[in-house]
C-alpha cells in the first residue's frame, strides 16, 4: 500500500522558498559571469601589454639597427674623406715633382757658362738659389735670364763675395727668385719679346 504524503507547508512559504533558490541559483550565474568577464578582462589587458612590449622591443631592435647604419655612414663618409685627402695630397705631390723636375730644367737652361748652383731650396712660390760664378757679371747675365724666363720672377740678388773655391778665385753669390705660376698672357708676351730681343 502507497503511503500518502501530506504537504503540511503553507502555500505561500513553498513559493518563498523557491524563489529563494532562484535567487541563489540567479546570484552565484551573475558571480560567475563576473568573474568571468574580470578574467578575460585581465587577459585582454595581458595580452595588450604583451603585444605592446612586443612592440617595444621590436622599436628598440629597429632603433638599434638604426643607429649601427647611422654609425656605418658617418665612418663610411670619414673613410671617404680621408681618402680624398689622401688622393689631394698624392696629386699635389705629383704636381709638385713635375714643377721640381720642370723648375730644375729650367734652372739648367738658363745657367750661364761660368757659374754652378750648390744649392736650390723651393719653400711655396719662393727660390733659393746659392752657387759660384767665375765672374760678378755671370750673376748678372743668370739674374737676367730668370727675369725673362716665363717660369721665373722678380729675382732678387741677396749677396755677392769673392771667395776661394780650392785654388781658384770665384764670386759666391746668393739670390731670391719667384716660381710664376700664373702669369698673364701680356707678362709672357713681354718676357718672350725680351728673350728673343736678347737673343737678337
């Protein structure tokens, strides 16, 4: 025989209890999707900050990058101009060995018979000249010669003196004269028509 059970509960407390269930059962949804939503909050933010450090890093890898190409440039153009200054320097060394060479055939076109140079020093445009003639008028003849050479200007007798050269008596002389590098067309004209009036 099926016993028979017999609610005893009034109507109105089975309805409060049961909405008190619900009300539980709402609350710990309502928990759990706020912790839910405040977890994937934090993993959204992790994941930004990740992403941005990421970022960070990649920036500061570029940078560096940068900055070793900026330092390779600058060395490269240090290079560059060291090589310059070294391909100035060897031209204006040639230059210069082609001028000594063209200077020192001059010298010994122009030397007069009687007279030898014992020594010849180049400091830019200015020349030394020292040496021994058999006569005064043997410098006076190179003197001459230089002032209407186009290569040679303005020379300048520094000194004449009679001296002993072993057993013979000579004139040591010593002059100043300038390397014209450029000379007008007029001077050349005028130092061409004097050389060639002396040779006549």
């Amino acid at each position: 025989m099926t016993p028979i059970r017999i609610n005893l509960l009034p109507h109105r407390q089975l309805r409060k209890a049961r909405q008190q269930r619900w009300f539980v059962i709402l609350a710990a949804i309502v928990f759990g999707l706020g912790l839910a939503t405040v977890g994937a909050g934090q993993a959204y933010i992790a994941s930004l900050k990740s992403d941005q450090d990421a970022r960070n890093v990649f920036l500061k890898t570029e940078l560096a990058k940068l900055d070793k190409q900026i330092e390779e440039i600058a060395h490269l153009k240090e290079k560059t101009k060291d090589l310059l200054d070294r391909k100035e320097v060897v031209e204006s060394l040639q230059n210069n060995r082609s001028e000594a060479v063209h200077m020192f055939d001059e010298l010994m076109r122009l030397l007069p018979d009687g007279l030898y140079l014992k020594s010849v020093k180049q400091t830019g445009d200015a020349v030394s000249l020292a040496g021994y003639a058999q006569s005064s008028a043997r410098v006076s003849t190179f003197m001459r010669a230089l002032e209407a050479a186009t290569l040679f200007d303005e020379p300048v007798l520094i000194e004449v003196k009679s001296a002993m050269v072993g057993p013979v008596r000579s004139y040591e002389f010593s002059l100043n004269v300038k390397i014209a590098r450029i000379a007008p067309d007029s001077d050349k004209d005028k130092k061409s028509k004097h050389k060639t009036g002396d040779k006549s």
